[in-house]
C-alpha cells in the first residue's frame, strides 16, 4: 500500500480548508484533540481493568498449583 506522499497532503488541506474555512480549523482541531485525548485515556483504563481481571483469574490458580506442589 502507498503512502501519501507531499502533494497528497497538500491537497487534503486544501480540501479541508475549502469545507470548513479557515474560521472554523482551531475548533476542529481541538475537538480532534480531545476526541482523541478522551480515546486514549479510555483505552488505558480498559487495559487496566483487564489485566486486574487476568491477574485475578491467573493469581489464584498460580497459588492452587504451589500448594498442591507443597502438599
């Protein structure tokens, strides 16, 4: 697959610039930032809770194997 190259990307802003304007580009540009911030922030509490969930699963059984280890 290609990459966009220079001049794709010129054209890209240039598109965006012609549908939104340039009065309305800040805005947008920050609404992108937080959209992706919040997207971001949500992904790591997700991870979080599953891993505490696979800790939770795992660790139990890690200490029923010692103690029949032990036995």
């Amino acid at each position: 697959m290609m990459g966009i190259g220079a001049s794709g990307m010129i054209w890209i802003a240039a598109i965006i610039l012609l549908l939104f304007g340039s009065r309305k580009l800040p805005e947008l540009g920050r609404a992108v930032g937080r959209t992706l911030h919040e997207f971001k922030k949500g992904t790591k509490e997700l991870t979080g809770e599953l891993e505490a969930i696979d800790l939770k699963e795992v660790l139990p059984n890690e200490h029923q194997s010692d103690n029949r280890k032990r036995a």
